[in-house]
C-alpha cells in the first residue's frame, strides 16, 4: 500500500495570495477548525495570515468529536491565542445565535478604533475561513439564512463577491477563504485524510482507514471493540472486520476495499461514537 499522501502546492501561492487581499476587506475574522482533529484542522501560521486582527475561533462538528476534549481544546486555544473560542454545532440554531452574539461583542472593539481613528462608523466586516470540509461554507449558509438578508455588490469588491448583511452591526463576505492543507507532517496529513480533509485521490483508503482503526483503538478501545465485536484475541484490523462481515471477495479473500470505505464512513458519520483523535498532550503544540 502507498503509504505517502500527496498534494500539489502549484497553486498555492497564488490562492495564498488572493486570500490576504480579501482578509485585508475584513475587520474580524472567523477561523473554523474540526473539533475532532483541532491541532492538525488549524494553520500553524494563522497569525501571520490575519494580521492581528480579532479572531473568533469556530471548533466545529461538535455532535462528532469527544465532548471532553472539545472543553479542554477550547480553554487551551483560548489561552494560547487570546482568541474568543466557541464550540460548535452547525445544526443547533442556538450556536448560531452565539457566533453572531459574538461578533457583535467583537464588533464593539473594532467599531470604537474605527471612531478612534476618525472613521465614520458601519457595520463589522467578517469573513469566514479554515481548511477544506471544516464547515466553512455551512457556517456562511447558518449565518445567513438566519439573517434573511438580502445581498448586494459593494464597490471595491471583486463582482463574485458580495458582502450579506447579518443584522444592522454584522456584513459578512458570501465567499469563504480556503486554507489549503499543506502538511509537512504525513501524520498531520493522515489525520486530515481520516476526517475527510484531503481530496479521495490523494491518498490510499485502505492505508488511512487501518491506521483510523488503530488510532482509535489507542483512544477509544473499548468502543471500538463493541461497534466491531473484536474478541481479546483477534487482531483490531481490516482484516478480521472484512470477515466478521463476511465481506470475502475472489480467491477467499477478505474485501479490504470495501471494509476500509466502511470504516471511514463510520468514523466520520460518527456512528461509533463522538472522538477527538488528538489532545494538546500528543501534538506538543506551538
Ligand atoms: N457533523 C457535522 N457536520 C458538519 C458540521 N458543519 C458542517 N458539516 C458537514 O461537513 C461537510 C463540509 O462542510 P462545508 O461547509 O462544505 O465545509 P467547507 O469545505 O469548509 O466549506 C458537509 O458535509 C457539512 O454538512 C457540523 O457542525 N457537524
Ligand atoms: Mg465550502
């Protein structure tokens, strides 16, 4: 098995590019990470990228990682990085109202600079950004359809680009800036593979879906060995799954192909339970 996943950094430099020019049109930026891979989901080098400006950090897809580690990442990265940090569900219409809750507090500060400097007031321009498949484009759909608001083109914007007004204190750009997941650590990279951050093509299934199965049997044994029934003396592979369910293909041989499309989708469904695949602890952050 091709045990390497690959990206293509071609186009990076450029899309790098183009996603400071659009954080230069915002004054706070919301930054979401997947709370079940919250070191390996965030850019190391968020602060150069967002320029000092106020952050609101998103730890989302609440309903599937550990709810004990969403608190424990929560309070570190708010320690860590001065950040407000909030936890969510993008299905519970209560953590939408907290995220516009907050960026009208956010929006207080930057307001009294602009009046400080001499600028007329308007509302906080916001913009949403964070690592393919974290939530990014649901979070603009949550804020918007809660607004009901009607978009129009602003001068100085690019015309694929609209500023959607939230509510009379919030404009958010309708358009997402995507952190591309440049990893120099394939354990990172595996990690954002297991969660569905890296296109299919780029890595091998069956390689991520086994090391999925024994990283979570690592954190989560217990659980892991009910959902599949792995008995003390069998070994917690794709293997011994492909045969519990009779999964055999040509020459009596297990279905590998299919176990490890199964594994994966059940992980990320969250059908096995809610996990986080890493703690503060085992990424010796920052
Ligand atoms: N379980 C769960 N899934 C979510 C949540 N938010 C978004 N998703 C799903 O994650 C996938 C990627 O979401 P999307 O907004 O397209 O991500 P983007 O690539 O960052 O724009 C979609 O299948 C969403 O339905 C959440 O809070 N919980
Ligand atoms: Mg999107």
């Amino acid at each position: 098995m091709a045990k390497h996943i690959h990206w293509y950094p071609g186009h990076i430099a450029k899309a790098q590019r183009q996603l400071k020019e659009k954080l230069n049109l915002v004054d706070v930026i919301i930054e979401v990470i997947d709370a079940r891979i919250p070191y390996s989901s965030k850019y190391k080098k968020i602060n150069d990228l967002c320029m000092n400006k106020p952050r609101l950090m998103l730890m989302n897809k609440s309903d599937v990682s550990d709810d004990n580690y969403n608190k424990i990442w929560a309070s570190y990265y708010k320690k860590e990085t001065g950040c407000d940090v909030i936890v969510t569900n993008l299905s519970n219409k209560s953590d939408i109202k907290l995220i516009i809750d907050k960026l009208i507090a956010l929006s207080k500060d930057v307001m009294q600079k602009r009046i400080q400097k001499g600028l007329l007031p308007r509302p906080v321009r916001t913009m949403v950004i964070g690592m393919p498949n974290v939530g990014k484009s649901s979070t603009i759909n949550r804020l918007v359809n809660k607004s009901k608001a009607k978009t129009g083109a602003k001068a100085g914007v690019t015309k694929e680009q609209q500023w959607v007004r939230i509510n009379d204190k919030v404009e958010l750009l309708d358009t997402p800036g995507i952190i591309p997941t440049v990893q120099d650590d394939q354990f990172q990279a595996l990690k954002l593979a297991m969660v569905n951050s890296i296109g299919e093509n780029a890595y091998d299934s069956e390689y991520v879906a086994q090391k999925l199965v024994y990283l979570l049997c690592e954190k989560y044994n217990n659980e892991i060995r009910n959902y599949y029934g792995f008995e003390d003396s069998e070994n917690m592979d794709l293997e011994t799954i492909a045969y519990k369910k009779n999964w055999i293909i040509k020459g009596n041989l297990p279905d590998i192909k299919r176990t490890a499309q199964y594994v994966l989708s059940a992980f990320r469904s969250g059908k096995i339970g809610k996990f986080t695949l890493e703690t503060p602890d085992d990424c010796a952050i920052i």
